[in-house]
C-alpha cells in the first residue's frame, strides 16, 4: 500500500517526483 504522501508531493513537487516520492514513503512508514 502506498501513503497519500505519494500523491501530494507529486502534485506539489512536479520536478521531483522520483525523489521526493522516495523519501516521502520512507518518513510515511
């Protein structure tokens, strides 16, 4: 499953997508 975090820095940080994803699961979990 994956958090809602995902999403929100996609939509936020479009540039880092990829990363910030990345990074966001892991502070998520």
């Amino acid at each position: 499953t994956k958090p809602r975090c995902l999403r929100y820095f996609c939509q936020k940080q479009r540039k880092k997508t990829v990363i910030e994803t990345a990074n966001c699961q892991n502070k998520s979990l």
